[in-house]
C-alpha cells in the first residue's frame, strides 16, 4: 500500500505540484516573480545603452560604477528624489493612477510562466511557476493587454494635446497588433491541444513549434514589437513628432514606472514567446528524462532564450528606423492579419487529414510545396496589367522627388516702369478719381 502511495505521488501533475505548495513557498515564489521585473528592468537599460553604442561606434554610459554598470542603479535612485511637475489642466486621480495601471498587469503576468521543471526547494517538491491555470495563455494575453488603458488614461489626463495623441496612438496601435498576436497563438493552441502554458511546453518535446508553425512565429515576432511599443514601431512616443508622447507631462517616479512597464512587458512577451515557440525550459534536441531537463539546469535554458529575444529588441531598436504611421497599420491591418488568417485554416486542414488517418505529414508537406510552386508559376505567367500613361504627371528622378522638365525657360520680368506711365495721372499721384461727367453733374 505505501509503495502505491509514492508510485502516485511521484507521478503528480504540475497543477497538482503547485496545489501542494505550502503557504511560505507561495509567498516565496510570489516575491521573486515580483522581483524579476524591477532587476531585469535595471540591467536591460544598460544592456540597451551598451549595445546600441558599440552599434553606432560610442561607448556608452561609462561614469558610474566599474565601466558604467550601474548608471541604470543610479538612474533608480535618483528618479524617486526629483520633483514633481503636475499639469494644472490635469485630471489629478486619473494623473496618479495611469502609471500603476501600466505597471502591475505586467508584473502579474509572470505568474503563468514555467521557468523550469520539478525542483526541490528546502526538501519540499515543486515546480518553478507560480500558478499553472488552465487557460494560462488568455491571462498572460489579458495582461499584457490591460498595460495599454494606463497609456491612454496617463495621455488624456495630462491635459495636452500632445499626450493625448500619443495616447490615441497606441491605442491604435493595441488594437491593430493584439489581433494578430492572439491569432498567432491559435496554432499553438491547436497542436498542443491546451491552453495551460505548462501542458504547451511538455508538447514540444516531440519538436519545437518555431519551425512546425514558422508562420505563427514570425508573426508573434512583429507582434510582439508592436505590442510593446518599441522601435520601429514606437508611434506612441514619437519624441520628434509628439515631444515625448504620452509621458510628456510626467516627472520623477511616474515618469520611470512608465518606463518600467515598457521593459517588463519587453520581459513577458520574451518569456511567452520562449514558451510558446522555442521549448520554453526544455534543452534543444533532447528528451524530458534527460538530465540536461532535470533540477536547476533548465532555467539556464530558459534565460539563454529569454535574453536572446531581448537582445532581438536592441538590435531592432539601432537599426531600423521608425515606420510611418499608415506603414504600420497596413503591415498590421492587410498584412498579418489576413495572413494570420490563412494560416490558420492551412492548419485547420492539415490536422483534420493527419486525424483522419488519409495523409501522413511528409505527404501532406510535399503536396503543399507543389500547391504553391504552380501557384506562383500561374503568378508569374500572368501578364501585367497595363497603366494608360498619365499625360499630366511631373517627371520625378531616383530619389522620388518631382522635378521641373530640364528645358524649363523662366518668363522674362514684365518691364513695370512702362506700365506705371500709361497710368492715369490722378492714379499715380495717389488723388481721388472723381465720378461725373464732364460737366460736374453726378
């Protein structure tokens, strides 16, 4: 009887695990998730400033501490100590609250993550994730997405038109990409056959999904961007456009937890992606019993995922220049969403054969290649429509610019001096005209 006991108790499921958990371990892992932010925060600023300047062939910061590490540090405690600037226009509560709604969804969102497998953590068993709910996924999105109500409250309370516009911006701009990342995750869903994050990386052991589902991965990629405003698609801020965007107006501690939403949510799509896509804790090219998959050394794994994604955020961000604002929302609106689309029912398709047993996955592979060889050989074959030729359209050059013909003569300058003699005198002398006839009747 005891030896069925233990068989059962070691063959407990995550939920199972974390139901378990002690009071102290909760409490525990609830402080570390909490801590993750503000430190992941402090070291990717520098991180940020010293990549971006070997980029553009700059040190970077370098005066505080040893090489400049700890300029972020100082930067932390500095910014609570600053006065405090508030708009006479501005709608005080909303004013106050704006920054702590763009800061704690992002530091809740963690919760759902799993950083690694079953550990023992001061003899008591568990795995490292705080809460492994069912629909883990959706809280992770809802979280992720509330963080923009406290960019738009922060940019109509302001009482500027500035802010407000940036405001306005991202809220576009949430919209447009929220889409496409939630329907970028619908492949996942639909191979894992689970919403649980925890049951979503146990399904990759077979394969990882950032090649099985390329398509959704690329997609989840710019998404991800988008979603967290970051260059090239920082149009809520837009320092030449918008002064500072949506933050114009804050000063001292709500300027910096604005800033440390931004770098939290940099963390939680980074983290979700990896546990999505890229095997979350798992090492590549082995099983779950192995010992590279077991104790602490998965959460190695993980953060060599985890910063690999991020360092993707600072290299976009010295890179590319920022989009225009209708070049965003038409990549957003008639580019990955349509395509998000039709991937989704490729999937669709691709699953109901291998389910009904007619097709095996290379054939099905091989047979969608030569769909789209002849798809795009009819594309080529076709001919292209002809544009009538505009009659009323200015030569332009490479650049794009129009340009005046070559053989342009400018009109010669009228001789005015003519022209003022053959004026009556009464006029060139500046006298009244005097209306009549000439025999001073009116």
């Amino acid at each position: 009887m005891t030896g069925m006991v233990l068989a059962q108790a070691d063959h407990l499921t995550r939920a199972q695990l974390l139901a378990d958990d002690p009071w102290w371990l909760i409490l525990l892992k609830a402080v570390v998730i909490l801590l993750i932010g503000p430190i992941m925060t402090i070291f990717l600023i520098v991180w940020e400033r010293k990549a971006v300047g070997r980029m553009q062939n700059r040190p970077g910061p370098n005066r505080v501490g040893p090489g400049g590490y700890l300029q972020s540090l100082a930067d932390a405690i500095k910014l609570p100590f600053k006065e405090q600037i508030i708009p006479d226009t501005a709608d005080r509560k909303v004013y106050f609250l704006a920054p702590v709604i763009a800061v704690v969804p992002s530091l809740i969102a963690l919760s759902a993550i799993p950083f690694g497998p079953e550990v023992s953590i001061f003899g008591h068993r568990t795995v490292l994730q705080l809460v492994d709910l069912p629909v883990g996924v959706l809280v992770i999105l809802a979280c992720s997405s509330v963080g923009v109500y406290g960019i738009v409250l922060a940019g109509w309370s302001s009482g500027s038109p500035y802010p407000l516009l940036g405001g306005l911006r991202s809220a576009a701009q949430v919209i447009s990409y929220e889409i496409a990342m939630g329907l970028s995750i619908v492949g996942v869903v639909l191979y894992a056959q689970s919403l649980s994050t925890g049951d979503i990386v146990a399904a990759q052991s077979h394969g990882w999904y950032f090649y099985l589902l390329l398509p959704s991965f690329v997609i989840y990629l710019i998404s991800m961007v988008g979603e967290t405003n970051r260059a090239p698609f920082d149009l809520p801020e837009a320092e030449s456009e918008l002064v500072g965007g949506f933050h114009t107006e804050y000063s001292s501690m709500k300027f910096a937890m604005f800033f440390l939403a931004e770098y939290v949510n940099m963390v939680i799509v980074s983290a979700f992606a990896t546990t999505l896509f890229l095997g979350g804790w798992m090492f590549p090219f082995v099983g779950l019993d192995s010992p590279l998959n077991q104790g602490w050394l998965p959460l190695i794994w993980f953060g060599v995922k985890l910063f690999a994604l991020l360092f993707g955020f600072i290299w976009l961000r010295g890179t590319l220049p920022r989009f225009r604002y209708d070049q965003f929302m038409k990549l957003g609106w008639k580019v990955l969403v349509p395509v998000n689309l039709l991937w989704i029912v490729v999937i669709t398709a691709i699953r109901a054969i291998r389910n009904s047993g007619g097709l095996t996955t290379a054939q099905i592979l091989v047979g969608g290649g030569i769909v789209i060889v002849v798809a795009i050989a009819i594309a080529m074959l076709v001919p292209e429509k002809k544009v009538p030729p505009d009659t009323d359209s200015v030569p332009i050059t490479g650049g794009g610019y129009p340009l005046p013909p070559l053989d342009l003569k400018v009109p010669p300058v009228p001789d005015r001096s003519a022209a003022r003699k053959k004026r009556p005198r009464a006029v060139r002398s500046g006298e009244p005209a005097q209306v009549g006839s000439s025999d001073g009747n009116v």
